[in-house]
C-alpha cells in the first residue's frame, strides 16, 4: 500500500456509517469524510471498491430520504464528473435519476409561495442540476431524458426566477444536443415548439 492510500478496512468502516441506522450525527461525520475523499485521485477506485458499496452507500441515502440531499451530492457530482466507470453506476440507478429531475423542477410545482426562498431545497435541487449536467454527457442518460423525461424538462427552459436552475436547464440541453437519436430529435422539435408557443 502507498503512502497516501486508504485501507480497505478503513474504506469498508466507514461505510458502515453512511447505515440509515446509525445516529445522524455520527453519519454526518461519516459524510463529511467522504465528501472530503470525493476531491481526491483515489475517490474513483474507493467508489466502485467492492462492488461499487460507497456508491450503493450514498444512491440509497438520496433515494429513500434518509438525509439532505446536500450533504451527498458534492461527492456524486465530483465522482460523475471525473470518472465514466463511476457515471454509469450512478446512471443505473433510475431512482436516483428521477429525484434528480425532481429536485430540477421542484421550484415549478411549489404550490406555498412561503415554501419558494427555503435554501435546503433550493441547494439540494441545484446540487442535483449539477449530477444531472454531469450525468448528461453520457449517451444512455440523454436516451433516457429524451424518452421518458422530455415533457418534464421543458419548463425548466423559462425557469426565470431561478437563474441558476435556468443555467442547470441550459447545460443539460447543451448536452442533449449531442444525442442524434430518434427520441432526441423529438425533444429538440418539442422545444422549439415550447418555445414559440409561450412567446
């Protein structure tokens, strides 16, 4: 082992308190760490380390809304943005996918407007943006998106009173463009069709 490099026990204990049953100040700690790794050459290896457990580790903790969503994405979207391996396991998981389009149109389907300035869930939804930008840039992710999601991509094009979102929104249909799929040329006539259509 190198000098520098982290023991698979270490790896493999810490993952035990990323549990959803472990108390949420001790898991906490446990994400502070892994958001700390996720800036390092070794995330990648430690990410798909025994099948891919870190990985399933912090998917799951998103997915069944065991904590914010702020406190795992900066590590999903270091590990998306660097790595294709790393990206594919975090495309699979489809539920992951959906909570990313969520979180992206969750300032469309508020309903309480006391609800449109809470900073948790516009820093989760905005972090999410960035999973799917990244996420994006993989051909079987755009597949998805433009077979399955179009209709809920739309709006986020005139998302105006988030500039951010509406940036998120424009990165991943700068991304969409480079699909030349069937389903993709349809997204693109959509749009277009949006666009005129509420001018």
């Amino acid at each position: 082992m190198k000098q520098h490099e982290i023991s698979p026990e270490v790896i493999a204990e810490l993952i035990q308190f990323l549990s959803p049953n472990i108390h949420h100040s001790l898991r906490q700690q446990a994400l502070d760490c892994v958001i700390g790794l996720s800036s390092s050459d070794q995330f990648n290896a430690i990410f798909q380390a025994k099948d891919f457990l870190l990985g399933q580790s912090l998917c799951q903790l998103i997915c069944e809304d065991i904590i914010d969503g702020s406190d795992v994405l900066p590590a999903l979207i270091n590990v998306t943005a660097t790595d294709v391996i790393c990206a594919k396991y975090v495309i699979s998981n489809t539920e992951l996918i959906k909570r990313c389009i969520e979180y992206c149109r969750s300032n469309n389907e508020r309903r309480l407007p006391e609800r449109l300035n809470e900073p948790v869930s516009d820093e989760s939804a905005n972090y999410l943006g960035y999973v799917l930008v990244n996420l994006t840039s993989i051909a079987k992710v755009r597949c998805l998106l433009c077979e399955k999601f179009v209709q809920q991509m739309l709006p986020l094009v005139d998302c105006n009173k988030t500039p951010e979102r509406y940036l998120i929104a424009i990165d991943i249909l700068r991304n969409m463009c480079f699909e030349s799929s069937e389903s993709c040329r349809e997204f693109l006539f959509l749009l277009v069709y949006f666009k005129t259509d509420s001018s």
